[in-house]
C-alpha cells in the first residue's frame, strides 16, 4: 500500500473528495511525500511569484522566491494541513491524479506556513532561497517566467498579461513578443 499526501487550507477533514481541474476532471492531487504536497499547495495559482522543485543533484526539495518578500506577504500567519491519505495507489512520478475520495489517516496541522518553511530548512529537509537570491537552474534573465507566462496565456488569455504587468513588469515586453512571434504555437495552445 503507497501512502500518498495532500496538502489544503481546510483542517479537520475525514475524507477528501476529488475536484474539479482546469480540464473539468475530477481529481485529488496527491504527492509522495510531504514537503511536495506542501509545495504544491503554495505554488498554485503563484507561478510567478515562487519557483519550487527538485534538485536533480541531491534531491533537496526548494523554494525561490521570484519576487521580494512574497513568500512572507503569501504564506505568514496562514495556516495549512497535510493530510495522509489511505488507499491503493500506484504511483510512477511525484505526482497522482486520484479520481475517488481518500479516507484521511492522518493529519498535520501547520499554524504558520511561513514559519513551517523555515523549520523544514532547519531541519535541513528544504532549501528556501529569498530574493534576488536564486537556485541554481534557475536563469538570470528570467527566461523561466517569459516562457511559462506565454504558456499559460495560450492557455487563459489576457489575465495572464495582467499578473506579468502586476508582478514582473520588466518582462512584459519579452513576453508579449513571445506572443506575437507565435512561441510555443505548435503545442497545441
């Protein structure tokens, strides 16, 4: 039996059920572990104020911040749970798409996002990297976010334009260009 994680906003569940995703499929995003689960949760809906991953070297799980003081205006005093989940699962990534709902097993109650982030670098099992500072991987001119935010307005539209002129202003040209130069026009988009 595989153990799968799932981190959200809302304490004291039993059960999580699937939901919704951007394709209109039911589904639970579950991880592997606890700490990808948690990132996970931070990164939706903030690709372009953090960056997380994986270090292929080491292992090491990450967060870079993309814009100063984000992960402290987004994540201090807010609270989480990171919920075990029982089931039969198969899992071959990081990641899994779970269609039924999950009897919850157990339950981890984060009072403090911000400081929980900083506890898990203490105990050595995060890397936490706040502007201008960067992992490395990650490109000095903004490569990452000029492609991800042409993407993801091939995807959504205009809102998109409107978060890039919000939080990265100096990347709106290069990504409006993007655009018209029909950048990742071939996928399908």
């Amino acid at each position: 039996m595989e153990t799968i994680y799932y981190c959200c906003s809302i304490s004291g569940l039993k059960v999580i059920t699937p939901h919704l995703d951007a394709f209109e499929k039911l589904k639970i995003d579950g991880n592997r572990g606890k700490i990808p689960s948690l990132l996970n949760y931070i990164a939706h809906n903030n690709e372009f104020k953090f960056s997380v991953g994986k270090d292929s070297r080491n292992g090491q799980y990450f967060i870079c911040e993309r814009i100063q003081d984000s992960l402290y205006t987004a994540l201090k005093g807010n609270r989480a749970s990171i919920y075990e989940l029982k089931g039969s699962f198969s899992l071959c990534v990081d990641i899994l798409a779970v269609d039924l709902p999950c009897e919850v097993a157990d339950e981890e109650i984060i009072n403090d996002m911000f400081d929980y982030l900083f506890e898990l670098v203490e105990r050595g099992l995060l890397k936490v990297c706040l502007y201008p500072d960067r992992i490395n991987g990650i490109p000095e001119d903004d490569l990452d976010l000029v492609n991800r935010a042409i993407l993801q307005y091939r995807m959504y539209g205009e809102c998109v334009l409107k978060e890039i002129a919000i939080y990265h202003p100096q990347l709106l040209t290069r990504v409006k260009q993007g655009i018209e130069s029909d950048l990742f026009k071939d996928y399908g988009i």
